[in-house]
C-alpha cells in the first residue's frame, strides 16, 4: 500500500532540498555581484541540498504520518451496498413523466411516419437504444427510433433521408416541438418539457438486397461539410438488439456512464458496454461476486487493454470503436490508474468517482 508518510516525505526531500539550493545559489549571485573576487561555491549548494532535504524529508513524514492515520482511522463503508443504491437513483425509471410524455411523442412519429411511408418501409420502425435496454440516466437521456425502408424505395440514402427530413420538418407538428435539425446520421427531434430540452432521434437506413440477411442495410452520413462529400456506411441496427446484459451488467454500464459524463471521459457509452462484455468473457469463471470488485475488475481491465485492444462495433464491422486518438486513451488509462491507487489507499474513495455528485 502507498503509504502517504514516504509519498509526502519523498516530495518533502526534493521541494526543500532543491529550493534551498536555489535560495543558496541566489544569495552566492548576489554576494558576487557585490564582491566580483568571490568565487561560487558549489559545496554550499549540496550543503544547502542536503539540508533541506533533511527538512522536507521530515516535515513531509510528519504530514504523511498525520494523513496516514487518519485514513487508517476511517471506517470501511460498505461501498458495494452504497453503489447499488446510487444505480437505482440514478437510473431511468420507465414510470419518469417526463419519459412518458417523450415515449408517447415517440409512438407518434412512428404512427405519423408509418402512415407517410407505408409503401416505402421494409419493417415496422422500432425503438432502440439505452432507454429500451434500461441503461440510460434519469438526467441524461433520449429515445432512439429506427426506420427500415425497403431497398426499393429510394435511388440512394440520400434521397431517403431527405425525404424524410421534409416530412418531419414541414408535415409533422407538436406543441413541444422547438426544432428538427440534421444530424451526422439522424434526424433530431428536440421538445422543451417543463422548460428542459429533449430530444428523439431518428435513424433511417435503406435495407440491402442481400438474401442472406434481412436487417442488413446502409445509414446516410451527413458529413456537413464544405470538405467533405456526403456519404454512407454499412449498419445491421437490429443485431444490436442482440446484445444483452446481464443485470450486474447493466449495473456497471450505468455507474460507468455517469463517471464518463461527471468526469468528462472521453469514451462512447457503446464501447463502454463492448468492454463490459469483453471484460466479463477474459475473466470468465472468476468474476466476483461483490458490485465493488466488478468496478475494479473493469477498471483493471480497461487500464490494460484500452492503447491496444482493437474493438469493432456489432452493427458495422467498419466501424472500429478504439479508433480515435490515442492521448484519449492515454488519459482514460490514467484515470483508471488514479482511481485504482486510490482505492488500494482507501477503499472508501471509490465512492468518490462513482457515487452520484
């Protein structure tokens, strides 16, 4: 364990030592400018080093031992206990009015684009998505909706989603309603309830012709740009529907969520939940049982893999989820470090990253 006492009394040692040494070499400057013959003396640097060295060391170990003993004085919480009850707190209840009022706008523009579309669909438009898996935040969320279109029903994804773009824009109407805008690769939908903004996202995508897979189909990006040709890419939407998480899962999808959004992590909520799932299928047979010691478990995991693990997203095999720059990774490794060392120094610190803020 890092105790404090030889952590204060190393920074202790090199603080004093080296500005004693820089106070004695200041002094020995100025005495020469007054005396030009004087000669500068090293062994009074290292004297002056030393001695304040000597002095932090102590001074440092004092603090150390203070700091040591009370920690050593702290009762052990029942973090596991404590972290579960912060799950369900700060996890989206499906009774939330506000998500209720959001739930039923949802159904809406299903029924609204169902009736638009109905000889242009491939498949009945879905919800998807956190809200649907029952991982997503009470103070930060949104609803997803998917919508196949048959892979006759438009000449590109382009027109596809154009198309519906002006629907949604021009034909459909709610009182909530403050704006429709075009995203990367949906349509947003952003309502103001009770003075908060939410917003339903809708994601078309033209299915394929291939025989062998009847979910299979392609996504319109909007690259929105002056540099940048609009495109597309490959997505099975409906295979992510296919990953399921196991209760405890869910548990750490959750509480790893809201550390990303507290702390500002730079990391997506899906490849959050690919690493639960890696995380758990590396230490098969020997995941604990206790909430706390999953925590770390990931932690440990996401510290040693996230600079070289190579993760691909289900629905695109395309799209490479570690992809993205590597002093991201580095600081989310570091992060874990700090939260790691702080735990092995007090286990009750982990509440400090996890519990709602």
């Amino acid at each position: 364990m890092d105790k404090k006492l030889i952590k204060y009394s190393k920074n202790g040692i090199v603080i004093f030592g080296l500005s004693n040494a820089l106070i004695n070499a200041i002094q020995q400057l100025n005495s020469i400018k007054e005396n030009p013959e004087q000669v500068f003396d090293w062994s009074k640097i290292f004297k002056s080093a030393g001695n304040g060295a000597i002095l932090g060391g102590l001074g440092g170990a004092f603090l150390g031992g203070i700091v040591d003993s009370n920690n050593d004085k702290k009762q052990r919480l029942n973090t596991s206990a404590i972290l579960s009850t912060v799950v369900s707190n700060i996890r989206l209840d499906k009774e939330n009015p506000i998500y209720k009022k959001l739930s039923i706008k949802a159904n809406r523009i299903i029924n609204e684009i169902e009736k638009k579309f109905r000889y242009s669909l491939g498949g009945s438009p879905l919800k998807i998505g956190s809200t649907e898996d029952g991982t997503s935040l009470s103070d930060s969320f949104d609803i997803d909706i998917s919508i196949p279109f048959s892979s006759n029903s438009f000449s590109s994804t382009s027109e596809m989603y154009e198309s519906l773009y002006q629907f949604l824009d021009k034909s459909y109407s709610d009182k909530n309603l403050i704006e429709v805008r075009k995203q990367r690769k949906s349509i947003g939908l952003l309502y103001r309830i009770n003075n908060e903004d939410y917003k339903i996202d809708v994601v078309p995508y033209k299915l394929s012709k291939t025989i062998n897979n009847k979910t299979a189909g392609y996504l319109f990006v909007n690259n929105n740009s002056i540099f940048k040709n609009d495109s597309y890419t490959k997505t099975d939407i409906i295979s992510l529907k296919s990953i399921n998480l196991t209760n405890s899962q869910q548990k750490l999808l959750i509480v790893f969520k809201n550390w990303k959004k507290e702390f500002s992590i730079p990391i997506s909520s899906h490849l959050l939940k690919m690493l639960i799932i890696d995380a758990f299928e590396f230490n098969k047979g020997n995941i604990p049982r206790d909430f706390t010691k999953k925590i770390l478990l990931l932690l440990n995991y996401i510290e040693k893999n996230i600079m070289s693990k190579r993760i691909i997203s289900i629905e695109n095999t395309n799209n490479i989820l570690t992809n993205f720059d590597e002093s991201d990774k580095l600081y989310i490794k570091n992060e874990c470090i700090k939260i790691l060392n702080d735990y092995e120094y007090q286990p009750n610190s982990i509440l400090k990253y996890f519990k709602n803020i």
